[in-house]
C-alpha cells in the first residue's frame, strides 16, 4: 500500500516561469494574492528588477505582501561549461546566495549541462556533476544557502533521470545539496518509480508541479506543459511515492505554457493553484476523513 494515511501538509509555492512575461513584482504580488505560502523567484527577473531598485526594495515588497522566497533559479547548465563559462557561473552562485541570505530565501537552483560536445558516459556525469556541486555547495553554505539540483528529462541533456540525479546527489553527501524533481522531467526523462521509492526525503528540496499534453515524448517540450491534472503525467502516482517517503517539503507549479503568459498573471497564479490542490489532493482539496 502506497498511500500514506497521514495527510502531510504540504506547502504550495509558484514558478515565476508560470506567468514567464509579468516582472519580478508582478509574480510575488499575484503569488500573494492567489494565497500561495511561497514564490520561487526567476533570476532573471531578479536582475531586470534590480537595475531600477535594491534587495532592500525587494525586502520591503516581501514583508508588505508577506509572501516568502522559497528559491532564486536557475543557475543554467552548470556542469560540462568551459573555464570562463565556469568561473561566470561560481561568480553568479555567490551573487544570487547574497541575495537569498539577505531575503531570507533557502535554495539556489541548477540544473545540469547539455551534451553539446557529444555523448558521456555517466560515469563521466557523475564525476563532473560532484566536481561542480561540491564547488557550489562551498560557495552556498557560508551563507545558510542550500544548492538544488534539477534533472532535466530531455534529450541531450547530461542528467536526464532522478536515478541519475539522485545518486550524483548522494554521493556529494552534503545537507547543502539536495534534489529537485520537475514532474515533467521525471516524466519526459523515464525516471523510474523506484528512485523516487528510494528517496531519502531530506535529500528532496522542492518538488516542481505541472501536467503536460498527450504527446509522443519526442515531441514534448517545455511549451507543452499545462496546469496540474490536465494532461497525462503520473502525479498522483508520484505523490503517493513522495506521502509514503515522509516528503514534507514545498510542491511549486511551474508551467512554461506561452497560451497562459497570454493571460492576466493573477488569474494564471489563482488557476494554477487551484489546479495544484486538486491534483495534490492539500489545500479545499484535501481529503480529511475520508479513511
Ligand atoms: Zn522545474
């Protein structure tokens, strides 16, 4: 039996790729609108919004909507990078681990390198991936900073699976870097059920929520993700897995859907947290005494 009979609260956070054309103030005031406990900040954004104002603006426009910062990300394809590319993101690493100490944000976001110069054994993964990780977690942990590390499940990139993922985690061995698993990942990359089985939960940071259309895997991308319980992603399975492990972590919806940057960011916050609930089965949705 998979299902946890305990019904572990689970705190609800936004993506700010969700409502990818609002800016930074925009995601955190319709994150805190919609209700959301927490908001993962896009550094990008970040960056747009501080060449106009300071972390203290920022601080400011967080105590006043009372939203907290669950994660800064990404730092982008952090392994497999030439020297100068390596140097810019170790500088980017301690840049953005200011900013989170300083807003009192827990997790900097990476995700791994793309196989541009041909293919890697994953013995070759493995030894770059801890090489680069413990090079972060040095950087992070002077400040309180924890490092996730999100698999990507397309084709090309270095680290496709959580099984993958998970033991380049476990071998780094460090309470500062921890997992992310994106459920379109999990599922475009054929991560197996058993990793998630597997999981130590203190090794699992944030779990990234989202659906994606009925489509071959070779066609699936980014741009064909969709609000939670609308396409054909084994969430439910997977927070089965996550209950029976004792997961009591943050789930964020994180949508990169163009149709919905289309549309008015606060009603994209409040859909995608309706949307979340029902298919997490927490919040309106929980399903209190039906044991
Ligand atoms: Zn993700």
């Amino acid at each position: 039996m998979l299902e946890s009979r305990i019904n572990i609260a689970m705190k609800l956070s936004i993506n700010g790729a969700t409502t990818m054309t609002a800016d930074l103030e925009t995601d955190i005031r319709s994150a805190a609108a919609a209700g959301y406990d927490l908001v993962e900040l896009r550094s990008n954004k970040l960056y747009d919004y501080l060449e106009t104002r300071t972390v203290d603006d920022l601080k400011a426009l967080l105590a006043e909507t009372g939203i907290g910062v669950l994660s800064i990300n990404t730092l982008e394809h952090i392994t497999w990078r030439s020297d100068e590319d390596h140097a810019a993101i170790l500088a980017e690493c301690k840049k953005l681990c200011e900013i989170s100490q300083a807003i009192g944000c827990p997790y900097v976001l990476s995700v791994p390198g793309a196989l541009r110069q041909g293919p890697k054994t994953d013995e070759e993964t493995i030894v770059e991936s801890v090489r680069v990780l413990n090079e972060l977690a040095d950087i992070a942990e002077p400040y309180g900073i924890k490092i996730g590390f999100e698999f990507l499940g397309e084709a090309g990139n270095s680290v496709t699976t959580l099984d993958l993922g998970s033991k380049i985690v476990n071998l780094v061995n460090r309470d500062s870097v921890g997992n992310v698993i994106d459920t379109y990942h999990f599922y475009a990359g054929s991560s197996s059920f058993e990793a998630l089985e597997a999981l130590d939960p203190k090794k699992l940071f944030i779990f990234h929520i989202n659906d994606a259309e009925d489509l071959p895997k070779s066609e699936l991308n980014d741009s064909k993700r969709l609000y939670p319980g609308l396409g054909i992603l084994p969430i439910t399975e997977m927070k089965q897995r996550l209950d029976a492990i004792g997961y009591d972590g943050p789930a964020s919806v994180e949508i990169f859907r163009p149709e919905y940057w289309e549309q008015d960011p606060f009603e994209v916050a409040k859909a995608a947290k309706d949307a979340a609930e029902r298919a997490l089965n927490i919040g309106k949705y929980a399903a209190g005494g039906s044991w």
